[in-house]
C-alpha cells in the first residue's frame, strides 16, 4: 500500500509540556512555526550518537528499565488532558500558553501531587499573585506531571527518543499480555473451536493492521505524539476530549476488572469469605497504593507481566502432568466446534478483543524509539509474542476443562482434585499480586485527572490558599472516595467475564479499531486507492456491529 500524504493545512499542537518536546524548540519557536523536521533530523542525530557509544552493563540495564517505567506510566496519561477553568485563558495566544506552561509546569511539576511531597506547600509568586497549582493550557496532558515525576531530577528535560527495538517490543508486550488472558479458554466455551479461533484471529489481525495505521499517521505529521494529537488532527479539539474521556472510563473500567480479580483470588484461597469481606479487604490492600510516588509503581507493574508469563507455565505444566481429566492434555475435556447455546457469542468478541487492547501505548512507544523505521517489524514481533501466549493458554484451558471452563481458568486450578497444590496455590497468589502490583499506577491518571480538573477552580484555589492542610485533605479524601466508588462498582456489578467483555466490546474496539479506522480515513481518505477504502470501510462496518453487540450483551443476563 503506498504511503498516503496528509493534507497540509492540518496542524497538530504539541503535547505542551517541555519535557515532550523536540530538543531545539525553545530556538525554533520564537516568533516562528517550529520547523518539525530539523527537531526531528537533530533527535536522530543525536539518538545515533548515544547507540554508537560503548555501554556497560549496569548503564544498559538503567536504560531498559527507564524505557519499561517510561511506557508503564505514559500507557494511558499521555491521552489525559486537563483544560483549564480561567476564562481568560482560553483568549491567550498559543505562543503565551505555552510559555506561561514552561514556567509553572518546570517550577511546579515535578511536586504536584507526589505523595512524597504531599504536606508541601505549592505555591508560586507570580505577577497576577499567589497560585498554588500551575497554570494549564488548553491542551495539558496528564502525562506531562507524570514524566517530571519520573525525571530523578525532578526538573523537565527535552525529549529525545531512548528505546531500542527489543525494548520496544517489551514494553508492547508488556501492554498487550495482561489479565485479560484468564477469561480466554471461557471465551472459547462460549463460541465453540470454529468461531472462536475465528473471532481470536480476526481480532489480531484487525489491531495488528490498526496499530499500523496508527504509525503511519505518526510518521506523516510527526508533531502528534499521542493518540489526542491524533483526535486533534482529525476532527480538532472535541476530538482529544473526546478521546480523554474515553481513556478515563476505560481506565475505571479495567481497575474494577483488577478488584474482582483480586476478590476471586482471595475467595480462591479463603472460600468462606462472602462477597463483601473480600471488597472490605480489596478496599484495605489496594487503596494505600495510591499514595505511592510513581516512579515506585512504575516498576511494580513488571510483577503483572512476570505473573501472566508465570500463569501460563503453570496450566500447561499442570496439563501435562495430570493423566486424566478433568485438567489433562494428555485426556481432555469434551469440548464443541460449534456452541449448543449460540446466543453467548457476542460476549466472546470483548473478551477476545481486551487481549489486545494495547493501542493507547503504540504513539508513545513509537514517540520514544531510536529508529522509527522500526516501528513496523516491532508490532509485527508484539504480535506473534502475544499470539503464541494468548493461543496456548486459551486452547490448552479449554481442552482442559471443556463446558466445565469457569470466568478464570484459575478458578478451576483451585478447585480440581489431582494437580500440585503447592504450584497451583502459587498460581492462585499470582492472580492476587498482579492487581495490587497494577491497581495504584492505572488509577495514579484517574486521580491526578480529577485533582487538576478541581483545583483549577477559582474558588478551590481560594480555599486552599493560606492553609496547606486543606490541599493535602482534598488529596487523600478524593483518592479514598474514588477508590471507594471504583470498589463499589465491582460489588454491584456481574462477574469477571462480564466485566472484561465491556473492557473488550465499548473500549478495545473503540480505542483500537474504530478510532484508528476513523481518523486514518479522516485524515488520508482523500489518497486512499479504492481497494485501501473498501478494506477500511469493511472493518469499520465489522467493528462497530461487534462493539455493539458485545457491549449490548455484557448486560443481557445468561442464557
């Protein structure tokens, strides 16, 4: 497919903070258009430099792991955008925002709402008086606090890509592989051999090709970095709220995905707790790590990866030790080609499609790589990684257990007679680490979210001018009230499966393949050939009759 051209009088704004900006934009941008190409070219060069350098261990390691937290962390802030409340600065110029940005965000940034500075006063003299938080422009991501927060300096620093290629891959993988692989052989109980492989196979191609797209559109404008640069583009500045919203519910959404997994978990192990014992106890365990900085939770969520890679292990090992069934590959389970009850189907296509919902982190991962030309060969590696993972336990699961397969398939290790108990006990511990390690960095953008958006308020600010204890009571009773929220909407509503076939039917086809579909086709329709458009057109028409069937039946009771 030739490369399609972008029309030229699209311009995208930059993600406003300093640190996500090319390195010469201070000398570039006085008076004039930032020329993006010599920004671009000097990254490169510079990037070439760094590789050729001779490194040692201990420095190579440093940068893997400061890819990994960088990628962890930006997963989904970079599409958070804070606009500001203050009329007046909705007249101001770009030039005087972003400036004015610079200023507040490289004094104040890397303190704003770092519980390690929590009881510290932020306070700034400038010439209109005293404010207590920076000021925001229209376009302010969250991830521009959180990458200050990251920086052990703490100060704001030019963006120059760091990622090699195998780091990139990980990074990718790490996105992709997640807890959402449990419910995969269930997946298969309710769409039978056929049309399962065929839904799990059609929703990797669909998001391998959309991740795609999403790189051209990339390399096409090079200033769009992140996917409400990309909403931007398309369809202007409703478009990045639009996309803000969408990223915060999913974000919710999955972190009661991660509380009824740690409740199952702890019922697993304790199988006398009822229900609303196991959500006091989620509520106890997962609410403190809120509080944590986020440099620390960036490197907890390499506990997820390591768990699921771990899990896998341990069913097929399971399988091959156990001689009969239920639980063996050596005898399965009964199983179908075709479901006896069809009418479950449509919950198989969220489920199967949350397995890959990475695409929130393919701008940033591409923002941050050495070589761009590497982005392709990269998600095409992610994918058959996450293929191989997802096709092995979803299959060996369901062969193992048949119409006996549960929500999660550790719920069926805890239960069948005849494996390990010791091993399988550690798998059942896995499930519970793997939310507690998780759940404080994905809310970490959800409450920095909700926090900026408040007191950006004139009469906010005004409360807590003089009296810093007033800030610091905001903080804590927000994140208790919004964890508390998040908690009691995973006692109200249905099962893991249900859960993750939301995740997977609303937001995984909505985020990573209607939008990408859309805004390449809004952006390039006009140098699409005719067979690229009808390609286009037809996994549009796909993806949107699955998103609205499987969000429908999410909250259809069982047949």
């Amino acid at each position: 497919m030739d490369k399609p051209s972008l029309p030229k009088d699209i311009r995208v704004p930059f993600n406003t903070h300093p640190s996500r900006r090319p390195p010469n934009y201070g000398a570039n941008h006085a008076g004039t258009e930032l020329d993006l190409q010599d920004s671009i070219d000097e990254s490169y060069h510079t990037c070439a430099n760094i590789s050729q350098s001779p490194h040692s261990f201990r420095e190579s390691l440093e940068s893997f792991v400061g890819s990994y937290s960088r990628a962890s962390v930006l997963y989904v802030a970079e599409n958070l955008t804070v606009h500001p409340s203050n009329a007046d600065i909705g007249h101001r110029s770009d030039l005087e925002e972003e400036e004015e940005e610079e200023y507040d965000h490289s004094k104040l940034g890397s303190h704003l709402l770092d519980s390690e500075n929590l009881s510290r006063t932020l306070s700034t003299q400038t010439t209109t008086g005293y404010h207590l938080f920076p000021a925001l422009s229209r376009h302010t991501t969250v991830a521009s606090i959180l990458s200050e927060q990251l920086n052990p300096t703490g100060h704001s620093a030019s963006h120059v890509p760091q990622s090699s290629f195998l780091q990139s891959v990980f990074n990718s993988v790490n996105v992709l592989i997640g807890i959402g692989m449990l419910a995969l052989p269930l997946s298969f109980r309710l769409a039978g051999w056929f049309w399962g492989s065929i839904i799990f196979f059609f929703c990797s191609f669909l998001t391998n090709y959309t991740a795609k797209l999403l790189g051209q559109c990339l390399d096409a404008y090079p200033g769009s970095a992140t996917y409400g640069d990309m909403g931007a583009a398309a369809f202007g500045d409703k478009g990045r709220r639009f996309v803000g919203t969408i990223f915060i519910t999913e974000l919710l959404t999955a972190c009661v995905a991660m509380i009824v997994l740690l409740g199952d978990g702890v019922q697993s192990l304790w199988p006398n707790l009822d229900l609303i014992t196991t959500r006091i106890i989620s509520f106890t365990i997962l609410t403190p790590m809120m509080f944590f900085p986020i440099r620390k939770l960036a490197y907890t969520s390499l506990i997820g990866i390591i768990s699921c890679v771990a899990l896998v292990f341990i069913v097929i090992y399971d399988g091959l030790v156990k001689e009969t069934h239920p639980g063996s590959l050596r005898d399965p389970m009964p199983t179908e080609l075709f479901p006896s009850e069809p009418y479950n189907i449509p919950l198989a296509f969220g489920i199967m499609m949350a397995g890959f919902a990475g695409h929130a982190v393919f701008p940033a991962i591409h923002h941050d790589m050495k070589n761009k030309k590497e982005y392709v060969p990269m998600v095409n590696l992610t994918y058959i990684v996450a293929l191989f993972v997802y096709a092995t336990l979803a299959m060996a699961g369901y062969a193992m257990f048949g119409l006996d397969t549960m929500q999660e398939v550790t719920q069926n290790l805890a239960i069948t007679p005849g494996f390990n108990k010791i091993l399988n006990r550690v798998a059942v511990w896995l499930v519970v680490v793997t939310p507690i390690a998780k759940y404080g960095l994905m809310m970490n953008p959800v409450t920095l979210t909700w926090e900026l958006w408040m007191i950006s308020h004139p009469k906010v600010e005004s409360w807590c001018k003089y009296h810093s204890w007033r800030e610091t009571f905001l903080v804590v009773s927000s994140r208790i009230c919004i964890s508390g929220l998040v908690i009691y909407t995973a006692t109200v509503f249905p099962g893991f499966d249900r859960v993750m076939s939301l995740l997977g039917s609303l937001f995984s086809f909505s985020i990573s393949a209607i939008f990408p579909l859309v805004c390449y086709k809004r952006l390039f329709g006009h140098s699409m050939t005719k067979t690229g458009a009808a390609i286009n057109n037809v996994l549009l028409a796909i993806s949107v009759i699955m998103c609205s069937l499987g969000t429908l039946w999410t909250f259809l009771p069982s047949s």
